[in-house]
C-alpha cells in the first residue's frame, strides 16, 4: 500500500530515456567519430582495425621475406648477398602495402600527406641526414656488390671480414676479435680495400737487407728457394725479386709472391715462415743480415801507442784441428748423437767427410744401397719419394739437421731422393767410423734405437694419422736396435 501511495504521489517523468546496457554502451563508443577528413568520418573502430592490420601484417611481411629470401633465393642461384638485399626490399615493400591498406581501412585518403610529406621531407634533410644518408648508402653498397659478407676489406687502416650490412652501419670482424661499426656513407666516401673482391690470391712481400760485400747472386737464390719451397705460396704468378736500393746500412731486397687466403694473420705467417728460414739460411752461408752502423773517427792530441804481442803457444791452433772442432760441435747439436761424450765426438769428428754440391745435384737417390748419414753445414735441401713415377715433395731439410740414419745404423736402402736446392755443404759420416764407438760402447745401440724410434714415429704420425703413443716407440726402438746389432755384429 505504501508502495502504491509513493508511486502515485511521485509519477516518472515522460521524457526520461531508459537504462544503456553494457553491449549498447560498448557500440556507441566503437562507433565513436573522432573526426572526420574529406568528409569521411574516423570512428574508433576503423582506427582500431587499421592498426591490428599493420602489425599482423608487418609480422607476416618478415615471415614472408625471411623464406624468400633464406630458402627460395638461395635454390634459384642467387648469392647470399643477393638474396639478403632482395629480402629486405620485399619485406619494406610488403610493409608499405599494408600500410597503404591500413589506410584504406581508417578511410584516410593519401592526399593528407601531401603537405604532411613534404614537411616530413624538410625535416628529414635538416634532422636526420646522417641517418637517411647511411640509410641511402647502405642500399647501394648492397645494389652494386663490391662488399659483400664474408669480403676481407681495409678501411682507414683498418683490416677485418664483412660480417653484415645494416640499414645504418656495416658489422666488421678484426682479426684480434674487435667488432667495428662503420658507417654506410663512410665506406661510400672513402676508400676502400677489398682484398677478396675478385678472388683470395693476395701478393704480399718480404724484405731483407744484407751487410755490404754479400754475394748478390747468392742472396737472390736463397730468397727465391726459400719462397719457391713454402707450401703456401702459388707457383703462378712466379716470386720476383728485387734487389731494392743501396741503403745507408745495407743492402735491401724485397721478394713479392702470391698467397691465396682470406685471412690476414696467414698473410703473417707465411711472411714469418720465410723470415726464419731466411735467418737460418744466411747464417749457414755466412751471409750477415745488416743492422745499423756508423763510422767513429777518433781525434787524438797524443799519438796512440801499439803494441804486438805474440799469440802464446797453448792457444795456437792449426787449421785442421779449428775443422775437426767445428764437426765436432756440428754433430754436438744433432739429436742423434746426443748420447754420444765429448771424448766420442771428438774422434768421430775428423773421419766425417765434408763434400760440397751445387744446385740440383742429388746426394742421395730413392732406392740405393747406402750405409752413411749425412749432417747439413749448409744450405737447403729438398726431400722427395717416387709415387707413380712422379717425384713428389715431402720436406726440405735445414742446416743443423741430417737425414740417411736407418742406412747408417741398419744398412738398408735409402728410402727418398735428398737434392740440393742451394750450394750445399754437408758432412757424412758412414758407418765404418762409427763402428768402433758401438763395439766399445754397446749400450749406444740402445740409446740410438730409442731416438730412431721417436723419430720414425713421429713420421709415422703424420703420415697415417696415428698417435704417437709409447708402445709404438718401444716396439719400434726393439726392432731398429736388433737391426742395428745384427748390422754391427753387436752382442748384448
């Protein structure tokens, strides 16, 4: 009854609109006009959808070009740097298409950015004309491929491998592992070593500068071996060597040769390699690598006294016995007469041979019956093995080294050809004179045959792969020293 008497005393309005529900609230702010161009209304949803529109599609654009460009290309023969250019044009082409289409969907028409896109333009050359600059060079070192990933290039002193070209920098490795960020206009304006455009044959030099009064012809020769026998350096473009200039101090050669890599530190090497076969060759051929000397003139006010004295009579020495005690600290450094005393090596000393050989001769031919082992004094040589009736190269021997041991010891054939690459002197020892030492001293045997079996397995090791292990020596060091007992007529 109260209820009935309230309601009659206080009748609703006629004009009250009734209650929105939540869906009917939602609509009208979905519909909502925010403003409208060209007569065309944009509503929150149009802007809504635009937007949902342009992100999917700019993630479905980077899908879409990353397999073009990584796996269709690619298979169709187009190169890595192709296909990386080729991929980014279709991603920001696919990335402007729906941005026009998103556009479409907000019902903006194109001609708003007519005013907007020219004062955009104006900003962008006054702001940011670094950033469109290394934007605009960045196209272009990918459009004309003369650096490309992978390209060992110099820029400013600089030396490292393309990892990347961006929008803004091109990514470079240096060789000590420093990543640099060049610049794109950087690498358009200025220049620009690229050591690997066309191919990965790079010439490089080495040069040395020898005291005055060296035998010209015979540096020449040293150098032009020294750089004909390394494995690394191509046979074609021959090494040319140049004999520089006279410098104040020296004579100054420079040898040019091709290496073909890619990589700078095998540049180093191989000029490293050269240089220490160079040093060891010119002090085994008394050839002095020069250093810096000046003149000292000495002005006196007194006269400066002289005296001769006369040499005392325990350290005159006759030529002969300077020459057994140069063969004697020769064979002192071989590793193969280490077990030898002072006492030994000095009688072995005066039977060894000294025999000289010019350029090409052979001083031991694959297959001959031999029983000697020859120590280098000096010069170079060459080592190789009869494979299918071809010679083949398998190591070149220095000075303070030897070959011809298992025909020494053993007396079997000689198993390469040994030649001379430069004038060679050598010292050989055969196995007459060392017989007197093994018969006084058996216990030798051993000690050679365990050298011999380190070596042996060291060759071994290179040869097939296999590992230098303890149980090869000692069977390997078992059977040189039966051969040598048997060779020798030794008894334990």
């Amino acid at each position: 009854m109260l209820d009935a008497l309230f309601a009659q005393s206080n009748p609703p309005a006629a004009n009250t609109p009734a209650p929105l529900s939540v869906w009917d609230a939602f609509l009208q702010v979905w519909d909502y006009q925010i403003f409208d161009v060209d007569g065309e209304p944009i509503t929150i949803n149009k802007v809504v959808l635009g937007v949902l529109f342009l992100l999917v599609g700019v993630w479905v654009s980077r899908i879409l070009s990353v397999i073009i460009g990584r796996r269709i290309l690619p298979q169709v023969g187009v190169q890595s740097a192709s296909s990386i250019a080729f991929q980014r044009v279709i991603f920001y082409l696919m990335v402007g298409i729906c941005t026009l289409i998103a556009l479409r969907l907000v019902s903006v028409p194109l001609t708003v950015f007519t005013v907007l896109g020219g004062a955009l333009a104006i900003g962008l050359g006054f702001g940011a004309q670094n950033i469109v600059n290394n934007f605009i060079s960045g196209w272009i070192l990918l459009a004309e491929r003369k650096v490309t990933i992978g390209d060992l290039i110099e820029v400013e002193n600089k030396v490292g491998h393309v990892l990347s070209i961006g929008a803004r920098s091109t990514h470079v490795r240096r060789p000590d592992g420093i990543e640099m960020l060049i610049p794109n206009s950087l690498m358009l304006e200025r220049t620009v070593i690229n050591w690997t455009l066309s191919d990965t044959d790079i010439r490089t030099t080495v040069r040395v500068g020898v005291q005055y009064g060296s035998p010209v012809d015979t540096v020449i020769e040293l150098m032009k071996t020294t750089v004909a026998e390394h494995g690394q350096v191509l046979p074609k473009p021959e090494p040319i060597i140049v004999f520089e200039d006279f410098a104040d101090n020296a004579l100054i050669f420079d040898v040019y040769f091709w290496v073909r890599t890619n990589q700078e530190m095998t540049l180093r090497l191989v000029r490293s390699d050269i240089r220490q076969t160079l040093d060891r060759l010119f002090r085994s051929a008394g050839i002095v690598i020069a250093f810096p000397q000046r003149d000292l003139h000495w002005h006196a006010h007194d006269p400066i006294e002289v005296k001769m004295i006369a040499p005392e009579s325990d350290t005159t020495r006759t030529s002969s016995t300077q020459s057994t005690s140069d063969v004697r600290d020769l064979l002192q450094d071989v590793e193969l007469f280490k077990t030898l005393n002072h006492e030994e090596l000095t009688e072995l000393a005066p039977h060894a041979n000294r025999r000289t050989y010019s350029p090409g001769d052979a001083i031991v031919r694959q297959g001959e019956d031999g029983s000697s082992l020859f120590v280098i004094d000096q010069g170079l040589l060459r080592v190789s093995v009869e494979e299918n009736g071809r010679s083949k190269k398998v190591a070149q021997l220095l000075p303070r080294q030897f070959f011809g041991e298992m025909s020494l010891l053993t007396g079997e054939s000689r198993s390469a050809t040994v030649s001379a690459v430069t004038t060679t002197i050598v010292h050989e020892i055969s196995s007459e004179m060392l017989a007197p030492i093994l018969t006084s001293r058996p216990e030798i045997a051993k000690q050679l045959s365990v050298a011999l079996a380190r070596r042996k397995a060291e060759i071994e090791s290179h040869s097939a792969s296999l590992k230098n292990d303890s149980a090869r020596q000692r069977t390997l060091a078992d059977d040189i020293r039966s051969r040598i007992s048997t060779f020798f007529g030794l008894t334990d």
